[in-house]
C-alpha cells in the first residue's frame, strides 16, 4: 500500500513508526530542512507514555527524560493553592515526563527504518479521489498514493485542501517558551497564576528547566506584548518561579494559541492526524499524546481492515470521543483562570485535586 505522511512532526514520526511496525512503509516529506525544532520542552502525561510503550520508544525517551511526581499551583505570590501526586495518579498507566522537544523529534526520527524521507518538500496539490490521492510536491514531481495523512500540524496545508472552510481560531492567549538552568531547584510540574498570566516551570533535566508564561490579550494586540520584557509583564509576581524570568533568552519562542476545531477528519483518501485535525490549548498538555495516540490507532485501523474506508471510519470513530474530551476540557480550563482572582484561588484550594482527576479519569482508558 503506497502511503504518504505530510510533516515530520511528533504526529508525522510517531504515524511512520507506527505502520513500520505494521508492516507497511511509509513515505514522509517534511517542508523545514533536515533540522530540530528547537528550544522548547514537552510535557508528557502518562497516557503519552503508554502511547509511547506502544511504539517500542519509551525507555528511550524516560531516558532523554526528567521524571515528573507532581503538580503544584500556587498564586502569584508563591502560595500553594494545590499539590495533586501525579505518579499516583498515573500509576498504571505510565509516567509523566518531561524533556527538551529536540530529543523528543530525535528519538521518534531516529526509529524509522524504512521510511522513505525527504526534508524541504512541502505539496502544492492533492485531489483526494474514491479510492486514491494525487499529489503534487514542492519540487514539481507528482505522485498517486492509496492514503495521505495530513500531520502537519496546526497550519495543515492538507486540511486546507480538504476542508477550506476550516480555521484555526485564537483562544485568547500569547505565550512565550524557553529553556533555561534551573537556578531555582523547582521540582514537578511548578505553576503560578496570576491575573489573566501564567508562569509554569518544569524540569527536563536535572539541569535545566522548561519555562512557559502566557497572557490573556485581545488578538490584535499581541504584537503589543511580543517584545515587552517578561521580567515587566510578571512585575507584581513573587514566588519560586519568577528568578527564571531574568535569563529570558534569543531564542524564546513567542506565538498566540489557537485551536481546530472539526467534525471530520477524513475525505476520500486523505486524512488528518494531530494538530491538524484537533490543534487544542495546551492546558492539558496532551498534543503530543493525542498525536501518537492517533498514530497508534490509525495505524491499527489500517491493518485490521480490509478495506481502507472501513479503516478511517473506525479511527475516527475510536478517536474523536477522546480527543473531543480533552478539547473540551481544555477549553473549560482556560475559562476558569479567566474568573476572578479570589473565586479561582478558592476553587483551586478546595477542588483543585478533584479537578485533576476528573480532567484526566477518562484518559487513563486505553486506546
Ligand atoms: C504553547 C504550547 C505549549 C505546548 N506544550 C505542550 C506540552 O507540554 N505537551 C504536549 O504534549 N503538547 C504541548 N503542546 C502541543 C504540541 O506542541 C502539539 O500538539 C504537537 O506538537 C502536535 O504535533 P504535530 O506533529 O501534529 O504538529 P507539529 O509539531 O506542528 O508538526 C507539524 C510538522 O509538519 C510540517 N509541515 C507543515 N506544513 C507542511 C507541508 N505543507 N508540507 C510538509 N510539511 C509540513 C511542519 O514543519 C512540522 O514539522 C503545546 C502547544 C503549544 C502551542
């Protein structure tokens, strides 16, 4: 079965890896050259590393990896609103990790043996037909394939193909990301809110710590803030997390969140995985599970069915009751830090735990 993956992301790589263990082997192309993301990090909670068990990959990367045991939030003066025992929680299931994004692509990429890759081709044209695609590449060449998986992400070129009505809309945030030493000795999930901001720290090592703040503004002004020192946007905060700031570095990654949200992922014999079908707010943390998961359930729909529709009707059919779940979730999330200060910190204080747990209950399902 002649099959092509479009974009060498986590959803691209976990979806090659994913057939290759089928039997199947995938074409890949990649627009970026043949280098790393860079400078961020990946939160995993432990259904991403049962995801990841599945590929064959999780010793690799629990060893590339900081184990995570907790999550904390406080306010913005540093007091403990609540601790929820993440390895607890997550006990059958698998870890929570945390690690730079580069050694997350490194490890998914380095797996595949039989995928054919290329880097700095992006398509141009697909005509998703009954029972093939065409698809026109970046460098002019053409080729007809029985499936294309669009995995590229939340700006998919195939979803736009597919489904030109669909946008990726702003949910309300910018934020900025980097990865600096971990000067403050912060352990487990760390966060801080405040009024419409957020600081969040996590070890990816025993080194160095992943830092994300973000900011409710209106979308047009969010090249207001893109250069505003963060040291000043998070002036009125004190606590453990705020001597991060003062090594905020070039290579911070600043972006406004957006979300996709859609009813189908497939037409004819194009398909979407990961962010490109269900791009969500990172309040769960769950892109890169959601992704490998897909890639995992698409992969077994594929060899267990004859018959390729059958295939995409039964991953849509396991997927989106799970994926719908944690959008929503997500988006409820970000709608209670928009309540005032004193009722969201009382709420955190009495309920926070509970909240966890019922947030991420249904994940602890199998896929
Ligand atoms: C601020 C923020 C923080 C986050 N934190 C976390 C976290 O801690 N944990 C977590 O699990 N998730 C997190 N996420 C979500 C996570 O980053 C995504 O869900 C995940 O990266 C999705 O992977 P993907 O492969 O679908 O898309 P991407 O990672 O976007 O990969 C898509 C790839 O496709 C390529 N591409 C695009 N267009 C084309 C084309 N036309 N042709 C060829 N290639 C193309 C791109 O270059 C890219 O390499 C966060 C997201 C944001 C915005």
């Amino acid at each position: 079965m002649r099959i092509l993956i479009v974009g060498g992301g986590i959803a691209g790589f976990a979806m090659a890896r994913a057939l290759e263990l089928k039997g199947f082997a995938p074409e890949l192309v990649e627009r970026r050259l043949d280098e790393s993301p860079g400078g961020m990090g990946f939160y995993l909670p432990g259904n991403a590393g049962r995801a990841l068990a599945r590929l064959g990959l999780l010793d690799s990367v629990r060893e590339a990896a900081a184990l995570i045991k907790t999550q904390r939030i406080m306010d913005q003066r540093g007091r403990l609103l609540t601790v929820t025992d993440t390895e607890d929680f997550w006990r059958d299931c698998g870890s929570c990790l945390s690690l730079p994004r580069d050694a997350l692509h490194t490890i998914l990429r380095g797996a595949l043996e039989r995928t054919n890759t290329r880097f700095g081709v992006s398509i141009t044209g697909i005509t998703p037909a009954t029972d093939a695609c065409e698809v026109v590449f970046s460098d002019h060449t053409t080729a007809t394939y029985d499936l294309v998986i669009g995995a590229d992400g939340i700006d998919s070129t195939v979803r736009r193909m597919i489904f030109p009505a669909i946008q990726p809309s702003y949910v309300g945030n910018v934020c900025w990301r980097f990865i600096t030493q971990n000067t403050t000795g912060i352990e487990g999930w760390t966060a801080m809110l405040g009024k419409g901001r957020t600081l969040l720290a996590i070890p990816v090592s025993d080194e160095q710590v992943y830092v994300y703040a973000d900011m409710a503004v209106a979308e047009d002004e969010s090249e207001r803030v893109r250069h505003a020192s963060l040291q000043s946007l998070f002036g009125d905060f004190a606590g453990p997390l705020v001597p991060l700031l003062a090594d905020t570095r070039q290579d911070t990654h600043f972006g406004s969140i957006q979300q996709v949200v859609m009813p189908h992922w497939y037409r004819g014999r194009a398909v979407l995985i990961g962010d490109a079908a269900h791009a969500s707010s990172p309040s769960m943390a769950e892109g890169a599970g959601m992704a490998i998961e897909d890639a995992w359930v698409m992969a077994d729909a594929i060899a267990t069915h004859q018959d390729l529709d059958a295939a995409l009707q039964a991953y849509s059919t396991k997927r989106q009751p799970r994926v719908d779940w944690v959008q929503k979730q997500c988006v409820a999330r970000d709608k209670m830090r928009t309540l005032p200060v004193p009722a969201r910190n009382l709420i955190l204080k009495l309920l926070g735990d509970k909240l966890y747990k019922r947030s991420y209950t249904p994940l602890l399902a199998s896929v």
